[in-house]
C-alpha cells in the first residue's frame, strides 16, 4: 500500500512538473519570438528628458551624461532585439534538458522512498493489516 502511494505521488509530481515545463517554455519561446517586433522601440531613448519637478536638484553634467548614454545604448539595444528570435531552438533544448534532469530527480526520489519503505516494513514497523485510528 505504501509502495502505491509514495509512487502515485512521485507519478504527480512528475506530471505537475512535466507541466510546469511545457508551460514555461511556451510562455518563453512567444516571448522571445516576438522580440523581435520590439527591435524599433529602443531608438527613442535618448530623447528622454526629466521631468521638471526633478530637473532642479539634477546637476546639467550629471543629466546630459545620462542622456547621452542613454542615445548610445539605444542601438545596441536594436541589435539585441534583432537577434534574440534566434534563441528560440536553445532555448528549446534548455528546456529539455532541465525537464529531464528534474525528472531524474524526481524518480530518484521515488527510488529513496520505495526504500524507505522496505527498510521500515523489514523492521517490523509496517505489518500487513492497516489500522485506522480515528
């Protein structure tokens, strides 16, 4: 009976995980396609000002030095825009390869209390009668 049970709630682990994979890698795989729509909205970065509540107590080195970092990060922003749908297939392959190392975590677990199991009825602490105490 044990036995059944320890391995009925390795079994649903391993569904709630095989799950939790497929649903994060489908999440992840859109975003990372669609990355690629975004590769325009970056260019408008350096035309970013302060506001003028907050304009006052900035110094104007300080602000323009941002400004200006800002202008030059934009590109490579782009470029990396551009580049990410390209990730999808390793990203597919990640995935498989966490799925499986934690699917092999989770039959080992299964392992350790199918013998915890054993070891608890070999020394006597599990006959064959169940008894309910209600």
């Amino acid at each position: 009976m044990f036995y059944a049970l320890s391995w009925f709630v390795v079994v649903a682990l391993l569904a709630l995980w095989s799950l939790a994979a497929w649903a994060l890698h489908a999440v992840a795989v859109w975003t990372v396609s669609n990355a690629g729509a975004l590769s325009g909205a970056a260019s408008g970065a350096g035309a970013l000002a302060l506001p003028d509540w907050l304009a006052p107590w900035v110094p104007p080195a300080l602000a323009q030095a941002m400004n200006q970092l800002m202008a030059g990060l934009g590109p490579v922003v782009d470029s990396l825009l551009r580049a990410v749908p390209a990730l999808a297939g390793g990203l597919t392959v990640a995935t498989w390869v966490v799925w499986g190392v934690g699917s092999a975590l989770l039959l080992l677990l299964g392992a350790g209390l199918h013998l915890l199991v054993a070891l608890w009825r070999h020394r006597g602490g599990g006959g064959s009668a169940v008894t309910v105490v209600l």
